[in-house]
C-alpha cells in the first residue's frame, strides 16, 4: 500500500492523558483511536496486526478440531437467570431494560452455548464437541487505564468444550494448552509466557492461565526456575513452593494475563439440563471446559514487549506490514521509476509492503516515522544507492544496513 493513501497519520508527540506504552505508541503511530476508557477503534495498521493475530488464533485453534461460530453479543435477562449468575455478575455485565425487554451485554457467553448444544446432543455418541468464536466482549472494567490490556469492549476468542467424562476433558484440555503455547510462540510472546497454575474452582484443583511476563502486568505470578511452570500469587502457599515440583526457588514477576483455561465441569450444563444419554442409557450432565484469549489484550502485550523509545517493533508474523519502502528525494525521473519497481517486485513476490512516496515530507520525518511505525524491514531508495543500483535494508531490531540489488530483495527479506 501506499502510504499517501494510507487514511492515518502519526502524531508528533505521544497523547497526554495515556500511561501505558501500548496505548501512547499505538495511538500516535495512529494505529488505534480512543473513544473512551477501555473502548478502543482499530485504525488500518491496528485493523490489520489484530486481523494477523485472528488468523494466528483461528488457524491453532481449527488444528484442535474445534468448529468456528459467531454468537450474539446481545444477551436476554433469562438465559443468566438459569445459571443464577444475572445478579452475581452485576458489577462487570453491563444491564439495562426491564421485564421482558431485560438484556446484557455478554461478559462470557457459558449461558448462551450451554443452550445451543443442548439441542444438539442427545447421546454419548454426540460428544466430545468444540466450539469457538472470536467475538466481542463487554465488561463494565473499574477506571480501565492501561489501553489495550484492559478493555470495557474487546475481542476474545472463546472456545468451549464439551464431554461425556473427565478423561476426555483432560485429551482435549492438553490438546489446547500445547495450541495456546504454538499461538503465544507464533505472535512472538513464546519466550516470555508462562504455564500460571491458577485457583480452579469447584471442578478442578487448578486452572491454568498464560501469564506474559511485563512490568506492566497486573497480575504477581511466581516463576520456578526449575520446572518454568509459574503460579499466581493468589494460589501459592506461604512456605512459596512450587506446586509442580516443589522447588522454593520461585522469583516474583509482574504478568499479563493473556489467556485462561478452566475446566467447568456441570455448573453450566446442569443449570440448563445440558445432558446426555450414556452407553447404560442413564441421563448424565455433560462436563464443560472453556478456554479464552483476549485479542486486543494480547496485542497490548506484543507492543509492551517489543518497543523502544523510537517507536514499536512488530514480530515479523504479526505486523501490520513487512517491509517499509521509503523513497528520500525528489520524486521524480530514475530515482522515482527505480522506487516503484522496488514497490511492485515486494508485490510481485507477495511481500506486504507499505511505500512512503509521500512528497509533503522531509526524510527525517519518514525515517522517524518508520521506526515509529515498526515494520520489521526498512527498505530506503534514495539518488545514493541509486548510483550503486541498490537499495538499503535495514531490520527495526538492527542498527546494521546492507546495500542490497532489487534482483535479490524479495529473496533476502524472505529467507
Ligand atoms: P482479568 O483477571 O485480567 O480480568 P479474567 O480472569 O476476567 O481476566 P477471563 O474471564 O478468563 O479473564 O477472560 C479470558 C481472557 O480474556 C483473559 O485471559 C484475557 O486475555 C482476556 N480479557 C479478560 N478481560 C479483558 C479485558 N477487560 N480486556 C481485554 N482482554 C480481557
Ligand atoms: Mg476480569
């Protein structure tokens, strides 16, 4: 794409009223725009790096065998009656109307699901089943302040899994958790997020959350240096032992969540007579896992991981774009032919390139805008490696450029 026709522009110093470094850089590299508190848009290069980290989701998750579909955000008052959790869950839901008119913005969606399957199921023969979307979310959050990290109205892939017995639960909860850590490793995050044990409820001893370590993180965990499993500050003991493999040797990190398995068991399939016929022809709830990734929030943690004071620096598999072409000069005769064939053989060679053949500008703005910007590939045509018949690469992650020929370009930035 070219960058004249981008709709966005950067902004020259980072927004006063953000704190978090994925709200200031995001906003000013214009890649996203407050609405208000924890209530994002996503411009075309936010729109864009989210769409990569869907696809990453969406392509791990079709591996486990679950089946993608898009549930309703517009919840009636009686669905969250049935399981009880309309008054429990006051405080986040957002709630409005009256009588039959009583609705909620969905938070999770356990009571919109539950339903749905227990149309479907009528025998063992039924189960195991998964399902997922990813879809939007509302929760009333307190003062929300650290941009995307925690939104009142964000994305989370949801995936729910339902069974006949607590060992197929267990195949198919191992099944997501190694498809959470491909997701995690994909975006970029693999090195810095940890297996958390977590509290778990009435049905198991633990669930699991994946914790991305982050100065900003909201959440304490305990890493174990010997087994690298970690554990939330609200489970562990006070002799501090790892659960896994009772190693003391445990250091304190600040983390973001972004990602929670739980196994349910029946708290929601009974409540709404989710049950199945088994190979006896008894009636028997079906057990119920759920496994959530917040979209935005994980796009957050990507941008606190991987920035510096110039600007962000996207994982290659998420950015917005691969390549930055910029052309310095006047924009004219050969420097100008040279720059658009650059352009067309990254398109030729299916290498997403965003060329800035902007002429209102002066190069060091475009040079500040590309480190701003974080394109893993910074490609400059200017009349001095037009004289060598080449062109200049540079990674955002190198200070080291290399004269390159456009024959060998596509070649040396895809390898
Ligand atoms: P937290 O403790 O951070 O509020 P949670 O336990 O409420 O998270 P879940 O209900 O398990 O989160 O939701 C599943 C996933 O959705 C979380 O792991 C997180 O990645 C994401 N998520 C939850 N709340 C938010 C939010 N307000 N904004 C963005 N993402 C969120
Ligand atoms: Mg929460």
């Amino acid at each position: 794409m070219r960058q004249s026709e981008l709709f966005t522009k950067t902004q020259k110093a980072f927004p006063k009223d953000e704190v978090s470094a994925n709200a200031r850089l995001l906003i000013r590299a214009g890649y996203i725009e407050k609405l208000m508190a924890g209530v994002f848009s996503m411009l075309p290069l936010g729109f864009r790096v989210r769409e990569n980290i869907m696809r990453i989701i969406r392509e791990e998750m079709n591996a486990t065998g679950a089946c993608e579909i898009i549930m309703p955000a517009l919840h009636p008052k009686s669905v969250w009656e049935t399981t009880g959790r309309w008054d429990e869950m006051k405080s986040v839901m957002y709630q409005f109307g009256e009588g039959e008119r009583a609705y909620g913005l969905g938070p999770t969606h356990e009571e919109v699901i539950a339903p749905i399957v227990q149309k479907h199921v009528n025998s063992y023969l039924d189960l195991p089943i998964a399902l997922y979307q990813i879809q939007v979310k509302f929760r009333n959050e307190e003062r929300p302040k650290s941009g995307l990290l925690r939104g009142r109205e964000f994305t989370m892939k949801d995936l729910y899994s339902f069974h006949t017995n607590e060992e197929s639960l267990n195949v198919f909860y191992d099944r997501v958790k190694e498809a959470y850590r491909g997701i995690f490793k994909r975006v970029g995050l693999g090195d810095t997020t940890y297996l958390t044990l977590a509290s778990g409820g009435s049905f198991s001893q633990y669930s699991h959350e994946f914790q991305t370590v982050s100065d900003v993180g909201e959440d304490t965990i305990y890493l174990c240096k010997a087994c690298s499993v970690a554990v939330n500050h609200e489970i562990i003991t006070e002799q501090k032992v790892c659960p896994e493999c009772n190693s003391n040797d445990l250091v304190k990190k600040n983390a973001i969540e972004v990602g929670n398995i739980f196994k349910l068991g029946t708290r929601f399939s009974e409540p709404v007579g989710l049950m199945y016929r088994d190979t006896d022809g008894t009636q028997k709830p079906v057990i119920m896992a759920s496994y959530g990734i917040g979209v935005e929030r994980l796009m957050g943690a990507i941008v606190e991981t991987y920035h510096d004071d110039a600007g962000l620096i996207w994982p290659q598999a998420v950015a917005p774009f691969i390549a930055h072409l910029l052309i310095i000069g006047e924009q004219t005769g050969t420097l100008k032919k040279f720059a658009d064939t650059a352009y067309q053989s990254m398109i030729d060679a299916d290498i997403e390139v965003l060329y800035d053949d902007r002429t209102d500008v002066s190069a060091g703005e475009k040079f500040a805008d590309a480190d701003l910007l974080g394109l893993p590939w910074r490609l400059v045509v200017s009349n001095s490696t037009l004289a060598e018949d080449k062109i200049e690469v540079k990674k955002r992650t190198e200070k080291e450029k290399k004269l390159i020929a456009l024959k060998e370009l596509p070649k040396y930035i895809t390898k």
